[in-house]
C-alpha cells in the first residue's frame, strides 16, 4: 500500500505494479493535488551528490520516451545551463568531471556558446558554465497523471478522496492503515509518500521524520518578445533560475535557499508577495537587461518537503514493513521515475539494485548518525540546491 498519490508514490506504484505487486494508492484528495501541481517541472542531471546525478539520468530516459511509453507528460528538451561565479568554478568542473564518469551528456560551454542559446542575456559577471543538451521541463501533474495510468494497467488500485489518518503497526509490523471514515485496510507493507505530511502520520509510530514544508514563490513572466525554446538557465551567481513556459512566457523561481520561510503546508500563502516581485524584478534586470519590454503576468506559491541536508529519505524504518519516500526538498521532478524503482527495489529485494544508486545514501538513520548527504563539490551560496 502507498499512502500519498503525488508524483512519487504513484511513480513507486508503477513501478511495483510493473514487477506483479498487488499496490492501493490511499490519496487524500486527487492524483498530483499537493505540491506535484506546483512543481516547476526541470529535468537537469546537475548534482554534487553522484547519487542523485544518477537518478536524474536515469529518469531522463523515462521522460524522453513518455510519449511511446506513456503518453504527453510535457517534456520539452531545451537544454540546461548553470553558470557559476569565479569561486564556484572549480566546483563546477569538478561536478562536470564527476557527471561524465557516470554517462551523463554534460561538459563545459563558454559566454560565447551562452549569449548564442540567450541572446537578451548578461553573462559578463559568469566565470564558468555548464551545458546538458537533452536537459529541460516537463510538467508535474501531467507525469503523476501519466504514472496512474500505467499502474493502473498493470493493475493497480487508485483510492482518491480517501484520507489516511493513522497507519496501524501493534508490536512494530505494520498489519495497514486507518482511513477517515474509520474504515481499516489491511497491508503488509505501507510505503509513506505524503510529502510534508508525511511526519505527522510517522510520529505516532515513534518515527521521527525531520521534514518540514517550506514555502517558495514563482513569477510567471511575459518577455516581451519571442525567445523561442531558451534553455533553462540556473543562475548561480544572482541565485535564481528561469526556463521557457506554455505561451511564450518564462517562469522565474528562487535558488536562495540560505533563509527558508516554513509553512504549514494546510494553510499557507499561496499567492506570489509584493517583495518576492521586487527582488525578482531587479534580478530579471540585472540578468536580462534585453528584455527592455519584459512584465509580470503572476505568480503563485508552494512548498518543499525539506530535510536538514536538503535531499531525500527513501528508505525502511524501525518499523517492520514501513518504508518511507518523502523530504524530496525540491529534487522530486526530475528523479520521480528513478525514485519508483527505487521504491520497488527496496519493497521486493530489500535494497536497491542499481549500482549507481545505493540506498543507504537516503536512509532515515543519517540524520541521528550526523551524516548529512551532501555534495562532493558544494556552490557557495546555493548547496542546498545541489
């Protein structure tokens, strides 16, 4: 049983599914209705953690071949730069190296190649980039729906509007979980994928899950003119990032994570502040001083699941059939098809069985071990994102 239907617990479902288990998905309200809907959709392989790097690769091909194997999921393959500043390109490279002994397409491109792929951009305070060619977007809601369809084929059950309020585990072995009509469902193993509510129903099982939400804005932006499919570009250097959306426009989001706003993820601002548009608007001057006729079309807010060190707990517990997928901090898009394997690796051989990614990184324990996972080659000033 998974409890949660976002991106990853539908992702783990079919892929269990996929391997001949018999899976329920209990979704309090509809597939893709918490933070998957307000994902910003970038597919990048750029990580410091080889792990994650990994993962990312691997679901690429997933979203490459959607459309055969899965219908429409938004993918557009414009290509992916980062840039960094002088102290950060040392790691920049070292990160390019590392990627390239995994297999991931990436290597090092100048301001030159960079003004070609962003015209209307400003490189000059840039020391250093890097490029992944089949990088891009893709839509979240799309890919969870995409990701129903296919467990449901191979035989999976879609429980929505069915929230779970307790998972019953008398003597530490999970027997299922109570629903809020007070109705049981029997299982044997439950796999607890609800995003930032996901400590809350750990809690009374003497699982202590350090997750918490934490708000971020986006602004939807109107370029004033025709870009075409610019590549997605993160900007370390004013800590912020910018890809292509539906109709022209470009969505613009935060990768100054140094000051978290914690939210509660049942009730929180949804709407994009006066002070996030200030702060946006003179980073989208500074970066793009072309875009002489650029403006505001909106904007809106959701949450990360957030762990200490800003990456996932995918892993079993002190309880005997409970496995957790959830404190995503932002990762979750681009690595969901990965993440589902390993999910059902976990489920079904006990441990992951790809190579490239050993479970034990994402293992709850870390945290009580103080052994964050964190990143061989950090950015100063945005390792929480990489």
């Amino acid at each position: 049983m998974i409890v949660g239907g976002g991106l990853e617990g539908v992702s783990a479902a079919r892929s269990l599914a996929a391997r001949g288990v018999t899976v329920t998905v209990l979704e309090r309200a509809t597939v893709g209705s918490g933070g998957t809907g307000k994902s910003s959709g970038i597919v990048r392989c750029h990580y410091g953690v080889p792990s994650l790097a990994a993962m990312a690769w691997k679901s690429l091909t997933v979203f490459e071949n959607a459309p055969e194997e899965l219908g429409d999921v938004g993918f557009r393959r414009t290509g992916y730069v980062v840039g960094v500043g002088e102290r950060n390109a040392a790691a920049l490279r070292a990160n390019l190296a590392m990627h390239r002994g995994l297999g991931i397409e990436a290597h090092e491109i100048g301001h030159d190649d960079v003004k070609e792929l962003w015209p209307t951009a400003r490189t000059d305070d840039f020391a250093a980039f890097g490029y992944e060619p089949r990088g891009g977007y893709g839509d979240a809601y799309s890919t969870a729906q995409a990701f129903t369809a296919a467990a449901r084929r191979d035989g999976a059950v879609i429980r929505q509007g069915t929230p779970v309020v307790a998972i019953e585990a008398p003597a530490g072995r999970v027997t299922g979980v109570r629903v809020a009509d007070g109705s049981f469902v029997p299982a044997g193993t439950v796999v607890l994928a609800a995003g930032p509510w996901s400590p809350a129903l750990a809690a009374p099982l003497g699982v202590e899950l350090p997750i918490r939400a934490m708000r971020e804005q986006i602004m939807l932006i109107d370029p004033g003119e025709d870009l075409g499919d610019v590549p997605v570009l993160s900007d370390l250097v004013a800590l912020q990032y910018v890809r292509a959306e539906t109709g022209g426009k470009l969505l613009f989001g935060n990768s100054d994570l140094s000051a978290p706003e914690w939210a509660d993820p049942d009730s929180y601002r949804n709407r994009a502040e006066e002070s996030f548009m200030e702060r946006t608007a003179a980073r989208l001057e500074h970066r793009f001083p072309g875009l002489i006729h650029a403006g505001f079309t909106g904007g809106y807010a959701g949450c990360y699941d957030v762990t200490p060190d800003f990456n996932p707990i995918i892993g079993t517990t002190g309880v005997e059939g409970l496995v957790v997928a959830a404190g995503f901090s932002g990762h979750g898009f681009k690595i969901a098809p990965a993440v589902g394997e390993l999910v059902a690796d976990l489920v079904v051989a006990g441990d992951s069985l790809d190579p490239f990614v050993p479970a034990s990184d994402f293992r709850l324990s870390r945290f009580v071990e103080e052994c964050p996972l964190t990143s061989l080659h950090p950015y100063e000033g945005a390792g929480e994102m990489r």
